[in-house]
C-alpha cells in the first residue's frame, strides 16, 4: 500500500507580536533616514505595538530593522498592521514608510502603509506585501520606519516564504504572466498584438525595453487588491520600465506608455496625454467630448496645472487623463505630430516644472495660459 504524505508547509521566518516590554533579539535601531542634525526620532515598544514618535522639527528619523537569512526562498509575504496619528501621506517622499525590506544590496522597498486606514470597527490597517527574491540574495532586511511627523504603532508583523501560481506564456512581442488559471483569450492576445503594431507605426521606431529582441513583461492581476499587494501602487495600471502591470487583459494605454519611452521621459501631460490619445477614449467618451464636459462643469484642469507631475497625480484620474489625451490630440491637430514627438524628448519627468514650462512655451510660442485657451476653444 502507497502511502502518499502532504509536503510540510514552510515556516514563517518572522513572527513578530511586540508582547514584551523591550525589542525581542535580533532587532537594532538605525538612523533610517535624515535631512538634517538634532536629536533622532523616539521609538518604543508600548501595549504590544512598537511605537515610533517624530516632531515637526525633527530631521532624523530612527529605524528598528533586523535581518533574516534566505534559503531556497523564491518569494516572501510580508503582513502587518499600522494605526497612525498626524502622519502626513506624503512622508514617504524622505524615505519608505512604515513597514519596509531591503535585500541584501538592495534598496529599501515599502511593504506596508505609511498611514492607517482602519476597517470597520478597528483602529488597525492590515496590509499584505509579496516580494520576488533576487537572484542570488541571501538575506532580506524587514523593518519599521516613520520619517515624518506624528505617530505610528506597527505590530502582527509576519514574514514568510510562499510560492504564488503564477503563470507565464511568451507570445509575439510580450511576455504574459497571470495567477492561477485567469489566462488569456486568443482574442485578447491578438488585440494586443494589434495595438502594439498601431503604436510602433505611429512612433515610427520599434522600442528596445531591455535587450534586442526583448519582450514587453505584461503582469496581469485580478483586482486593485491584488496588484497593490505585488506592486505596492494601488492603482488599475501602471508601466515600471518596460514591464505592464494592470487588471486589464487588453491595455492600450500601457502599452503606448511603454514603446514611447523611445521618444523620452516626459512628465504625464505628455507621457500620459500620449497613451491615452493613442486609445481615443476615456471611460467610453471620445477625449474633446469629455473635456467639453468637464468645462462646462467647472472642473478642466488648466494645462499650468497638469505640467505639474504632483498635481497631475493629485486630480482625479477622469479629470486629468482626458485632459491630457485632448491635449495631445490637440498638438498633433494644430502643430503636426513632429512637435510632440519634440516636446516628448525635451521635456523631462525630473525636471524642475518651471523648466519645464520654458520650454513648452517656447515649442508652443505662446503662453500656458494662452494655449489653455486655445485648447478650450479646439474642444
């Protein structure tokens, strides 16, 4: 008789409840992050929460780290929870907040939130993270790390190996990757297909994402949970290099966001106006028809707006995005596609916006306030 016994299942690496008084073995503070000198931020194991404290003023801020050994680990999933008060959701612009890990010779990474958004009836934020082991690393750093104001409890801090069923098909000129049996259909593969050979004819230069003869990566994921959880970006799409990740099977958006990177590194007036003027629509209505109806409502973003990157990505998407593609639509219209083919490799994504500005006027030769009205009355 053949006895068939189930494989053990890995143990955690990390189960960490904050229940003593003191940090447990193995944990070590550090300054996490610092933008000046003074006295570091406070941190403190309180009421079964590690509990980091900064001030307004305070401009080095502490972490609490310990490093865990790696061995035939593929991927990790880190959970926890965080409860804040008075953290700014822009402190992650000093460092990763919250709940982070480091490979080793890597960068830190964000695995957990940096501000509380509490369920029903707790005071708590849950938050799970899967992270793909790079080649070769032997050990991850797992840590906290608040480098801002105000206070944050971490606890239920778990770190442990998995194997997530993802699947792979290598097709044309992408790389497909899905979880579980949420495949592809021919026909959305072959719409893709489609797409990216509309793109190239309209960039007029077949792209070169990492080596020749490379793929697009396109990371398809089953709902805004999922992709937030592999991606840390909550987000329905968005394009890393030359890989796609989306909840769409069929992206046109990211596609052209992707092959355009042969024109340059815009910021999202362009690089998003682009993409989006490339699929023609948003949310079902052609582009001017939707900007027509956002300014009768009152609520268009002026372009001296959306040349800013953070304020571009403060609008709403359906304020922003349509803008953006009409405005595209709007240059290749009345000054030819050469010009925002130019303007595409001149202005730049880490570039000041008032330089931004400078050089768009002088590609338009007029005011952003005079090319706004312009736009306006093309609408």
């Amino acid at each position: 008789m053949l006895l068939l016994v189930a494989p053990a299942l890995a143990l955690p690496l990390l189960v960490e409840r904050f229940d003593a008084t003191t940090l447990a073995e193995g944990w070590k503070p550090s300054i996490g992050a610092q933008t000046g000198g003074g006295k570091p931020s406070a941190y403190a194991v309180e009421d079964g929460a590690l509990v980091f404290r900064a001030e307004a003023k305070t401009r080095r801020f502490t972490a609490v780290s310990r490093k865990l050994e790696l061995r035939d680990v593929s991927w990790i999933r880190v959970d926890a929870r965080v409860k804040t008060e008075g953290v700014s959701a822009d402190a992650s612009s000093v460092a990763p907040c919250g709940v982070f890990v480091r490979f080793e010779g890597g960068e830190r990474m964000q695995a957990g939130p940096c501000t509380s958004s509490p369920a029903s009836g707790s005071d708590w934020t849950p938050s799970t993270r899967y992270f793909e082991v790079p080649a070769g690393a032997r050990d991850v750093e797992v840590g906290f790390l608040l480098p801002g104001a105000g206070t944050a409890a971490y606890d239920d801090l778990i770190v442990e190996p998995v194997s997530p069923d993802w699947k792979a098909l290598g097709r044309g000129s992408f790389t497909y990757h899905w979880l579980g049996t949420d495949a592809f259909r021919e026909d959305q593969l072959v719409a893709n297909d489609e797409a990216y050979d509309r793109a190239i004819a309209m960039l007029g230069a077949a792209p070169a994402p990492s080596s020749p003869g490379a793929r697009i990566e396109y990371h398809r994921y089953g709902d805004l949970e999922t992709i937030a959880q592999y991606t840390g970006v909550r987000t329905d799409a968005h394009v890393s290099g030359a890989a796609i990740h989306t909840i769409f099977r069929n992206d046109v958006v990211s596609i052209m966001r992707v092959l355009a990177h042969a024109w340059g590194d815009p910021p999202p007036l362009l690089a998003e106006g682009l993409a989006v003027s490339f699929a023609g629509e948003w949310d079902g209505r052609e582009l001017r028809q939707a900007s027509r109806a956002l300014a009768s409502a009152g609520t268009a973003p002026k372009l001296d707006t959306l040349l800013d990157p953070a304020a571009f990505h403060g609008l709403p998407p359906n304020v922003a995005y349509p803008v953006a593609g009409a405005f595209a639509q709007w240059l290749v219209a009345t000054k030819g596609q050469g010009s925002l083919q130019a303007l595409y490799g001149q202005l730049h994504a880490e570039a000041p916006v008032a330089d931004n500005r400078k050089a768009l006027e002088a590609a338009l030769g007029m005011t952003l306030a005079e090319a706004d009205t312009a736009l306006r009355a093309w609408w």
